[in-house]
C-alpha cells in the first residue's frame, strides 16, 4: 500500500489529470528504487554499498531537471513513485537548459540556459518564459549550478569555466573571485529571517558552509559526505530544513542517478533511492 500523497507546495502545481498522463505515457523507465529499510543489511545499488536512510517520512519535495530538458517532481517520503515528469518547452532556439533553482520572492522556479537566458518555470504546463537578455558568448562548460539568494535577490551561476552572478531579470555578469563550487543551496533558517547557505565539493565529497560577506561567498568545510568519489552532484535544501537532499552520480556509475538525504551539521549523506537509468540528473533544489 502505498503512502498517503502529500500536499505540493506552492511553487509545482502539476497534479492535472493531463499531467499525470503525461508521466504514465512517457516512455522512459524513470521509477525511483526505494532504499529505505535496507540498512540493517547494507545497502547494494549497482555496486555501491553504503548506508541508507531510516526514520520517519521526509516533507521535501524534489524538482530535478535532466539533461533531456524534462523536470522530475519527486517525494523524498516516496521516492519509488515520482509524481509527474514535464518536458520544458519555450526556450530560445530550443537551448539546452543547464541548472535549476528556487526564486523564493516570486514562488518558482528558474532554469538557466546555455546562453545565460534566465527563465521562469510554469509548473502546470512546462512552458519557459525568458526573464533577461543573453550574455554576449554562450556558456561553454559542462557542468553548472546556480541559486538565487533569498536575502539578496541575486542569482548566482558557478560553471567549470568561470562564475557569474546579477538579477535574475538582467544579463548575468562575470564573478571574477568567486569561490569555486560544484553546486549550492540557500534557504530560509528556522527563524524565518536568517539565509543559511551550503555548497558541495565533488573533489573530495565535502559538504561546504557559505558566508556571504563584503568579497562574497566564502567557503568553510562541514565535513565528508562519507560518499565514494563523486562525478556530480546537486544539493536542494528546503526553508527551515536541518537535512538537504542531494542527487549524485558516482564516479564509478556515472549514468546511475542516487537521492541522498544529508546532514547539514556534519555533512554526512545516507541514501533514499535511486534512478537506474538516464537520463542523467543535472541539477535539484528541495521545498518542504
């Protein structure tokens, strides 16, 4: 019996009739393998073993862009029945679409494509909607993270050929002394009022505390995510959240995509399930 479906938060709307069509009938085998209540004997995934997830049902809901330009709705709770699968449609000269993140002031989500365009995210439909001008030269690297800060409005892209940074609304400019990152999350602390932000570290699977100051983001280690070495991997953290959700491919499998839930005290992941096949995760943010 499956677990009682929770309530979607504001920012994905995608539970039409239609839409769940559209995930029966879409072809790939993308069920998520659920992992949890298999700690007690170690965890076997397509060769990795490792620890699993065991306690009470998450409230984080996953949205994952995949290199095809589809967005996943996931339940971190349920993790073997993703909600709903969108193709992304509307982006300029049909632009391959590179990372994804969370604009908390506008409750929805952006994608960034390879020519710096920003765009908004209609959960009900997939359509794009462009918010900026593109940047002179198109990005040329192949891996990207991006997030827009909730204290101060602005987006932040990190890529392996540089880091830009702006509104999301204006053309992204160059971030010449940026921290180096793989990939970053900020949310809404307990509180309410305080921005806590993390990164992630592929060399070395390090989980990253940020500081935002007067030079920008600076990086101070939490700890190992006590993973093997990792390929990618994208962090989501939700307001209010103690633990962040982490999609990640290993270096030894790296078309396997793994859901991870990790510490934000001490950096520590332990798996919630798995994607067997592509295509390939690149990018995740997490709502409660």
């Amino acid at each position: 019996m499956r677990p009682a479906r929770p309530t979607l938060p504001s920012t994905v709307r995608a539970t039409t009739s239609a839409g769940r069509r559209r995930w029966l009938a879409g072809g790939t085998a993308l069920a998520l393998t659920t992992l949890a209540g298999c700690a007690t004997r170690g965890l076997d995934t397509g060769g990795y073993s490792g620890p699993a997830y065991e306690g009470p049902p998450r409230r984080e809901t996953a949205h994952a862009l995949t290199e095809t330009g589809e967005l996943l709705h996931l339940f971190a709770a349920r993790p073997t029945y993703p909600d709903l699968r969108l193709q992304l449609t509307g982006a300029v000269g049909g632009e391959p679409l590179l990372a994804l993140a969370r604009h908390s002031a506008r409750r929805q989500l952006v994608v960034l494509g390879r020519s710096g365009r920003v765009y908004a995210v209609n959960a009900d439909t997939g359509a794009l909607t462009a918010l900026n001008r593109p940047l002179p030269a198109p990005l040329t690297g192949q891996r990207f993270a991006m997030d827009v800060d909730p204290a101060d409005g602005q987006l932040r892209v990190f890529g392996d050929d540089g880091a830009w940074r702006g509104a999301p609304d204006g053309v992204l400019q160059p971030d010449a002394g940026a921290v180096r990152l793989d990939s970053l999350a900020s949310a809404r602390a307990a509180d309410g009022r305080a921005v806590q932000r993390y990164g992630i570290a592929t060399t070395g699977g390090q989980l990253l505390r940020l500081e935002l100051g007067p030079q920008g983001l600076q990086a101070a280690p939490v700890g190992s995510l006590g993973l093997p070495p990792l390929a990618r991997a994208s962090l989501g953290v939700a307001d209010g959240a103690d633990q962040g959700l982490l999609m990640l491919q290993l270096a030894s499998e790296p078309l396997i995509n793994r859901l991870a839930l990790v510490d934000l005290a001490s950096g520590r992941a332990r798996l919630l399930g798995l994607l067997p096949a592509p295509p390939q995760v690149l990018s995740l943010v997490a709502e409660r």
